[in-house]
C-alpha cells in the first residue's frame, strides 16, 4: 500500500469529477431523457445518463487516482490496492431528474481504510455544492455549516424517502402514519445524498430512511457528521441500510425512540 493521501487533496479531486460529472448531467438534461425501468421494481428508474456519469467518475479516477478503488450504483465495484475506495453515487434523485425537478446530485466519497474521509454533494440545477473532510468541517459553496437548534420533534422539519419495493413503502408507510402526527412536518424531496446535506444546513431538522445504500449517503453523512449532527442508526451503529437517521444531539434520541416504536412496521 502507498502513502496514504490527505483528505484535502482527495476532496479536490472529488470536487472536480463532480463537477464535470455535473456538466454532463446537465447538459443531458437539455435533450430528451428517457426512463429504463430495469431495476428492482417498476418504480426504480435508471436512465442512460446514470450511467454516462458513473463511467466519467470511473474514467477520470483511473487516471487522476489509478489503483484505488471505486463503488458506484450503477455497477462499478472494485477494492483496489491503494487503501482508497471511492463510493459514488452518479446520479442521485433520478425521478427528479426525469421530471425536471432540481433535486438531484453527483454524491462522491473518498474513504481511506475503510473510513470516509472527504464527500461531496454538487447539484448543478440548485447551483449548490456540498463538501466536508473528517475532522476538517462542512460546508455549503464554501460556507461552514452548523444544522438547526430544533430540540423538540413536535417543532422538527423531518426529511426522509422511500425505497422502490412495494414490501418496502408500504412498510415505510405504515411508519410515516405514526411519525407525521408526532413532528412539525414532513418533507420527501428525492435525493438521500441533499437531505443528509439538508439537515448538515438547518434546511430541515432532521433526516432518517431504511434501505440507504452506500452510495446514498457516504458522503452527505460525512458532511452531515461534520456540521455536528449524530448519524447513525437506531442502535448506536453508523449509518446503514437498515436506517440511517441524521439529526442534531438533541433530536437524534427522540427521534430515534419514535422510530424504534414501530420496528416491526418497518421490516421487510
Ligand atoms: C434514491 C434517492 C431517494 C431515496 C432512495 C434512493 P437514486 O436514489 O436518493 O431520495 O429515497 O432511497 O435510492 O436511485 O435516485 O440514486
Ligand atoms: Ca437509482
Ligand atoms: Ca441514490
Ligand atoms: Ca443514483
């Protein structure tokens, strides 16, 4: 293995690959985008797009960062040998990118030893970039970000999403019947990687949703993380596909007790 790298230098590449990752997307967008529904579940939507982007990830880190390794949605999946992996989601909130809604983004981590380190979240249609270095802050288009000082889940602006299976939302259904009563209110805008980077700006209170893949959240809950919010799930773990809530220290307990009220409700 060689010399580890330092989070800046990784986060500088993970910046401009977003960015040029960005400018395709957009640019894509322009033309006539058309559904593939060849997924999990008719509702679980890819489009060529997708995969453009995640093969100019995978093309511009072999040649900026040969040899480490790489895990994106849309199939790239490599250890490396370096001690870097990097997990990418390339195009996350693709419904919203079908329909035009701004709410997508290019979400690229950079994990050295099995540790996240840098992440950013570039949403060209918002004009918005997220980043964050462990240890090192969040911030959004350069400045730092702190997440709300909401304490009560009665006054929370709550985040979350749905999976794509049918035994899934009808599971998360059921919770949000529970959960909705309970807080301020509700928002499900599309892209896990802009709500976790939502709740690092105070833009909603909180954040949690079952089924998160790595690439969902990597790097917005590095950025989540480093704004101060705990991010984990219901048992003291990290973030992960069974949940993955984001929340300020004050919130993150209640919020946690009210989704553990319904666990059975939320299995599939
Ligand atoms: C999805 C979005 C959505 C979330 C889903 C994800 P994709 O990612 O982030 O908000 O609710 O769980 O799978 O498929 O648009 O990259
Ligand atoms: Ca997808
Ligand atoms: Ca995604
Ligand atoms: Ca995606």
């Amino acid at each position: 293995m060689s010399d580890l790298p330092d989070p800046d230098v990784l986060l500088d590449i993970a910046l401009t690959i977003a960015r040029e990752a960005g400018e395709l997307l957009a640019r894509g967008r322009e033309g006539v985008v058309a559904a593939e529904t060849t997924k999990s579940s008719p509702t679980d939507v890819v489009t060529a797009l997708d995969r453009a982007s995640e093969a100019l990830v995978a093309r511009q880190l072999d040649e900026l960062r040969p040899g480490d390794g790489l895990l994106g949605e849309e199939g790239s999946d490599s250890a490396g040998s370096t001690g870097v992996r990097w997990i990418v989601d390339p195009l996350d909130g693709t419904v919203n990118f079908l329909y035009r809604l701004p709410n997508w983004a290019v979400s690229i981590a950079a994990e050295v030893a099995g540790e996240v380190v840098a992440g950013v979240v570039h949403a060209p249609a918002l004009g918005t970039t997220y980043t964050a270095t462990r240890g090192g802050g969040a911030f959004r288009d350069g400045v730092a970000l702190s997440g709300s000082e909401v304490t009560t889940l009665g006054g929370a602006l709550v985040a979350t999403g749905f999976g794509y299976t049918v035994s899934r939302r009808t599971a998360q259904a059921a919770v949000l019947t529970r959960v909705v009563p309970r807080v301020r209110d509700i928002r499900r805008m599309g892209a896990a990687s802009l709500d976790l980077c939502a709740a690092a700006g105070g833009i909603v209170d909180a954040y949690y949703e079952r089924g998160l893949k790595p690439w969902d959240h990597a790097a917005g809950g590095l950025i989540a993380a480093e704004a101060g919010l705990r991010v984990g799930d219901l048992r003291g773990g990290p973030a992960s596909e069974e949940l993955t809530i984001a929340a300020p220290q004050a919130l993150f307990g209640p919020l946690a007790a009210l989704l553990a009220e319904h666990p059975a409700a939320d299995r599939d």
